[in-house]
C-alpha cells in the first residue's frame, strides 16, 4: 500500500498547482486572445545626474489641440523608477477605437519626487500614432526649470528703424535672415535677457526689444513682430499657402506636393487639429479659382481659393485671396496668402 500515499501527493500537487495559476490571473485574458496594442519606449536625460530613490515616472498619450493649445489627456501611467537609472523603459496600453487617423497624438512624460515635485519633463511631446508615426518613441527630458517654460518660439521677427529681419531658432543657436543674407549666432553670457553673437555681431534680446550691433555700425534697436513671425515661421517651415479666419478662430497651412498636397487645419481656437496628407488639386467653380479636396477617416475637407482682396475681420490686414474651407458639416471662411513663388 505504499503507493497511495505517493498518488495521494500528486493529487494535491496538481490542485496546488492549479490553484497558483489561478490566483496570478489578476485579469481575463484579451478578448481573441490578441494582446491590447501599446504604446512603448524610453525616457531618458543627457545630463550625469541619478535620480532619487523615491522617483516615481509618468508617461501620458495627449491629443494635440491645436499647434500652441494645451493638450488632452488621453491615457496615463505611473510607475516607480526603483532605484533604476536612465534609460528607463515604459509601456502604455491605448484603446486603437479612439484614434482618429486626421488628428494629431503624442506622448509626454515627467518624473517627480515623492513629494510630487517635477524634477524632469519633455519639453514638448512626442508625436505617435498618425501621420507616419508608429507606437514607439525615445522620449528626451528637460530639468524641470527648463521644461515647465514653454519652449523658446521657433521663429521671431524684428521690426527695425533700417532693415528688418527674422530669427529662428536652430539648436542652440539663431540664424538672423535679413533680405541680403542671413547669419549664424551662437550663446554668449549675459546678466539678463538673451545674447547671441558670432565674434562680429551681436544679438541681444529683452522681452520684446532686441538690441543688434554689426562690426563698425551703431546698435539697432528693434521690436519684435509677433504677427509677422507667424506668417514667417510658416514660410520657413515649408508652407505654401496659409489662410486666417475668426469667430471662431482658425487657420490652414497647405505644403504643395506630386502627387499630393499637404493640408493642415487648426480650428475652433485651437481646440480642433487635423491634417490631410492627400489634398488634390483641382480646378474651382469660377474662373482663377483653385480647389483642394482630401479625406481621411470619417473625414472630408474642401479648400476653396478665390483670387480677391479680401480683408481680416479682426486685424483689418489685407490679403489677395478669398477662403472657404468646409470640413464635415463645418464651414470657416477667411483669407489667406501664399508664401512660396509657385503655382
């Protein structure tokens, strides 16, 4: 009768084991058996600095409302960095019904101390999703005194007493354009404000005054345009066509293309963002009138350009184009300019 015993053991190894699978199952498996999509990465920091051993990591999938609005918080996770260093790995399950192929989505993150204070952040978010970006993405941070002030604007523009100019930003540096030629500027100390020079120039920034001294001619003073800088920072950036409107706010940007056109929408005050990759260009309804039609999605957008002056209802600026886009059941009316010597 000695085998009993031992059949007996087995028995209850079996239920045992069973049992212990059954308690480490915290959640029914994924419906179809496929596992939920996901949303993976790094976070990581250039600055030699560790972190404390009570830091805790968030990551955050936002829809972008708008180029400047604030984002909307889609999805969040938070995990402790337990005694971990950078690069530190995340994963953040999304829900792919709620992704709309015209919108705009990315990913930004924050580490903070137990007290809950940030000690690093992104600086801006992190595209994903749409518009060619996949589920993956190196997230960069920023010490917490840089990245809680928004980024410095990519484009300024400087109304001065002889000569005007744009400035924008390329890495830590600025490129001064003037329209006989441009230079390249590079940090220099200051006891306040931002400065800038090349050996012979000098760039010297205060709020919205700036200060510029070229070798052998007496310093400029000049005032930043913030109104210019936005049509400019659009031309440098590759846009073909930008167009304004008001009540409610919007503005569109069209990138001209083979086969294809480019068009982004900013609507509804920045609270709506949508781009079309595949805008065609077609003949409009009257004679000098173009057309650009897309869709994606649920969506479908029409850009009507009609060659008129046409004048801002809020700025009173002038504009030698007439636009009307309609977008689903929405129609923005407004006007707009082109910016390239094409077409």
């Amino acid at each position: 009768m000695k085998g009993k015993p031992c059949a007996l053991c087995w028995v209850a190894l079996v239920v045992f084991a069973a049992s212990a699978n059954a308690c480490r199952m915290t959640s029914p498996p994924p419906e179809g058996g496929q596992a939920r999509p996901t949303l993976r990465g790094t976070l990581t920091y250039p600055q030699r600095i560790a972190l404390p051993p009570d830091a805790v990591v968030t990551v955050a999938l936002v829809e972008q409302r708008g180029k400047a609005a604030a984002a909307v918080v889609l999805r969040e996770t938070s995990f402790p960095a337990a005694g971990r260093e950078v690069p530190l790995g995340f994963a953040l399950p999304y829900d792919p019904a709620g992704i709309d192929p015209a919108r705009h989505y990315a990913l930004r993150a924050r580490v903070t101390d137990a007290a809950g204070v940030t000690l690093w952040a992104t600086r801006r978010p992190v595209p994903v999703l749409t518009h060619g970006h996949g589920e993956t993405a190196d997230i960069r941070l920023a010490p917490a005194l840089a990245s809680h002030r928004l980024a410095p604007p990519v484009t300024l523009f400087f109304d001065c007493p002889e000569r005007s100019f744009s400035l924008r930003h390329e890495g830590e540096g600025v490129r001064l354009r003037f329209e006989d030629g441009e230079l390249f500027l590079l940090p220099a100390p200051a006891a306040s404000g931002a400065k800038y020079t090349d050996g012979e120039t000098l760039f010297w920034q205060k709020g919205d005054e700036a200060r510029v001294e070229f070798s052998g001619s007496p310093p400029m003073t000049c005032r930043h345009n913030p109104r210019r800088a936005v049509w400019e920072d659009a031309r440098l950036s590759g846009v073909d066509f930008r167009a304004v409107g008001n009540e409610p706010g919007w503005y569109l940007e069209i990138r001209e293309g083979t086969p294809f056109a480019a068009i982004d929408l900013v609507a509804d005050y920045g609270n709506l963002y949508y781009s079309f990759p595949n805008g065609r260009l077609e003949p409009g309804p009257r004679e000098g009138s173009l057309r650009y039609a897309a869709a994606l999605g649920a969506h479908r957008i029409v850009v009507t350009l009609e060659p008129a002056e046409c004048r801002d209802a809020m700025s009173g600026e002038r504009f030698e184009t007439a636009v009307e886009v309609r977008i689903d059941h929405d129609t923005y009316r407004g006007c707009g300019r082109r910016l390239s010597t094409g077409r």
